[in-house]
C-alpha cells in the first residue's frame, strides 16, 4: 500500500494514478473533495477528507507527502510517531528521473503547457515515455503517461516551490520563466535565482539546458537560449491566421521554418520553441515537431476556451501571478480585440497578495471590468490589511466590484459579458462548469 497526504493535487494525483498502474495498492487524504479526487476513487483509488488517524489504511509500504499538508497534520504526526516511511513528492520524482533520460521543465510559469507540449510531440513521434504534467492535457485528458520501465525517456514539471525541483536528475533541463515568486519560500528573488542556476546545473553533462534568453541562468553546460529577439533560436512573424496561430523559427540565422498551433500569445510560441528545441535535441524530425504542434489541444486551466459562440466568449485560466494575468489578458486582447473584457479573479495566497499587490493591481487593470472574490488562503493564515478590497482600490479599469463565491453567477449572468475569463489557482475552478453551462443556455 502506497498512501499519499495530500492526493488531491495535481502532481500528487499523477503518482497516485502511476503507482496503481504499477500494481500498487493506493489510497490518500485530502482536505477537500474535487472533481480530481472524484476521478481518482472512480479508477479505484480510497479518499478519505477527515485528518483522522484511524482512516489511515494498514499495511503501509511508505507515504508520499505534498509540502502542501501542514506541519500540525494529525495524519502525518501521527505517521511519524510509528516510523513509517515518509517521502516528499519531489523525492520519488527524483528516484524516477535517475532511472530514464529525463526532461525536466520548470519555471514560474510557463512549465505546465511546455511539458504537456513536449510529451505530446514525443508520442506523436511514436517515442515511448512516461510524464508527469502539472496539469490535465486534452490530447490525453490526464496528467500521466505511464510507460514501461525499460523506456528510455520520462518528462516532469519541475516545481520550484519547497526547491522541488533540486531533487531531480535532468538530462534535459528547461526554464521558462523565473518571476519574483513562492517569496514565503525563498526570501528574496537572488535566492530563487540561485535555485534556478542549481537546478540547470544538475542537468548531465551530456546533456542540454534550454532557457529562454532574458534570463539570469548561469551555466557552463551545453545550452540553447530562445525568444522572440536576441537568441540562439527566434520566433519571427507570429500572425494569428484562421482562428490558429503561425510563426516562423529561425535558427541560428538560417531559413526559417514555419509552425501552426492552436495555442495564443507570445508566451505560447516562446513555451512552442522550447518544446522544439527539447524534442529536436531528443531526435524528433521537424515533421514530427510540425504535426505535433498542429495537433496539440492545451491544457485544461490554460487559456482554456471553454465558450466560444456569437453571444459570449468564456475562458478559464490557472493564472495566479501577476505576469501570467498580463500575459493572458494580453492573448485574449489579441485574439478577440473587439470585445469588452470581463476578468473574475480569485487571489490566490495571502503572502502573494501581500508581496504583489501592485503588480496585480497593474495587470487587471487591462481588463474593461474587474470581478474580486476574496483571497483562497491555501496553507496560510489571514495577514492583516491584506484583502481583495485592499487590491480592488488600485485597480483602474472602468469598472469593478467584489464579490462572494454564493453572488458570483448572479453577477456575471447581470452583466451577461460578451468575454469573460475566470483566473486564479485557488477553487475557482469549481465554478467553471456552471458558468460555461450558464452562458452556453442564454
């Protein structure tokens, strides 16, 4: 028996669902339910959402554990007292990418539609791998790919928080972005920077690191740098053409070569060169790339379109930074220029809001109306004066509003916005089908 504290998060879930592909018995708690635990216990996974120390399965081989559950945890507590074996997610990750040629993508953003990308070009190339995504990838609809142990190749997302990301072994490593951020954690940017350098560092030296070029990563290993100007590998004439986006990637100066996706913005053609560049280093054809790319669906959260008629737009998106907001309200802009824009945000962390309350403030103001819910509070305790009414009274767009999770349909269904996006990391998600089914039956 494998049981996992915390199964309900995204990479938590994903080694839930690849040990009981192994023929493990699994089981896990978690605080709340969702609609990714539901999935969990209907592949034949045990939940239980009590912290209760008799709801603990017997037999136990060892326990994963998410930086997520608390120090105070009963269950955990409780574990330790009988010496059960206990293993961070980041660990067993780690054990896994010293056994293949692993991929391993981070960043502050970015790292969960390139890893998605990567594995699908690799298996629409005919690769065989395992993966693990930070998210649930359409073409898969799941956040794992199971392999066989003799395959060489396994892709992860190399989360940053709790320096995750150090435990592993990359042969190819990959960094997005790297923003001011998990400030809880590290106490300043120059050390998150420093944890990026260490993180590229580990990469083999037969290997490769990718990164994208304005970024203070420091290596003497092999490496490629990518962007929109200024880098080993460019993305030029970026158009959106029928509903899709096309560029051009020029390498080195040489003759460009041209690529269609159905992913919008900039920040998705630079995650679309890192994933050429990576699946290019791992000997897939520019063919395969292209079909790759053409054929890739997204990932769930991710600009994600979830209505798309004559009366309404609605788009969901993870987007809990205040870059990521811009670069998402700036691909919205983009592809829907003429439509007034409703943004519903959901802050999520107080520390996050406390740290980038201006940034936030910046970014939402982008939209044509603001939409608060008040702060998700995660693994954190209430700071005092730092609220949605406090970023509410920095914002500038023409109009805006707080409101309570048990208002928010009356308020969008009142405002009946022709584009709207839900953003946030906290459970705002819960809402999604009830909007989309809303403004699909007016």
């Amino acid at each position: 028996m494998v049981y996992f504290l915390g199964i309900g998060g995204i990479g938590m879930s994903a080694l839930a669902r690849y040990f009981k592909a192994k023929g493990h018995e699994v089981a896990g708690y978690d605080r709340t339910p969702s609609p990714l635990t539901h999935r969990l216990e209907n592949e034949g996974i045990s939940i239980h959402y009590v912290d209760d120390p008799t709801m603990i399965p017997k037999d136990i081989e060892f326990v994963v554990l998410t930086p997520a559950i608390p120090a105070n945890s009963l269950e955990l507590n409780y574990l330790k007292s009988k010496n059960v074996k206990i293993i961070k997610r980041a660990e067993v990750l780690g054990m896994l990418s010293e056994q293949h040629d692993a991929v391993a993508i981070a960043g502050t953003h970015g790292k969960t539609t390139t890893t998605a990308l990567v594995t699908h070009i690799l298996m629409t190339a005919g690769k065989r791998l395992s993966a693990f995504i930070g998210g649930i990838a359409r073409n898969i609809d799941s956040n794992v790919v199971i392999g066989e142990e003799k395959d060489d190749l396994i892709v992860m997302e190399a989360d940053e928080f709790d320096h995750s990301f150090l435990k592993l072994s990359p042969f190819v490593s990959v960094v997005t972005s790297i923003d001011a951020d998990h400030l809880d954690i590290y106490g300043d940017y120059q050390h998150l920077v420093e944890s990026f350098n260490e993180f590229v560092n580990k990469t083999s030296n037969d290997g490769l690191v990718i990164y994208h070029a304005d970024l203070p990563v420091v290596t003497n290993k092999k490496h490629v740098t990518y962007g929109l100007e200024n880098a080993d590998v460019v993305a030029e004439n970026v158009k959106i053409i029928n509903g899709e986006t096309c560029f051009d990637v020029v390498v080195a100066g040489n003759v460009p070569s041209s690529f269609t996706m159905s992913l919008y913005g900039n920040h998705n053609v630079q995650n679309a060169l890192a994933a050429i560049i990576a699946c290019s280093y791992l000997g897939v054809s520019e063919d395969d790339i292209r079909k790759g790319l053409a054929t890739f669906k997204g990932v769930q959260r991710r600009f994600d379109i979830r209505v798309r008629d004559e009366k309404h737009v609605y788009i969901d998106d993870y987007a809990h930074h205040p870059e990521e907001i811009k670069a998402a309200l700036l691909a919205a802009r983009n592809v829907f220029p003429h439509k007034e824009l409703t943004v519903v945000f959901q802050p999520h962390l107080f520390t996050r809001t406390r740290d980038f309350i201006d940034g936030f403030a910046e970014s939402l103001s982008l939209a044509d109306r603001v939409i608060l819910l008040d702060i998700y509070p995660a693994r954190e305790l209430p700071i005092e004066g730092v609220t949605s009414a406090a970023l509410l009274t920095k914002i500038t767009a023409k109009e805006k509003m707080l409101t309570t999770k048990e208002e928010l349909l009356k308020n969008i269904k009142d405002i009946d916005p022709e584009l709207v996006m839900t953003v946030g990391a906290g459970d705002i998600d819960r809402f999604v089908p009830q909007i989309e089914e809303m403004l699909k039956n007016e």
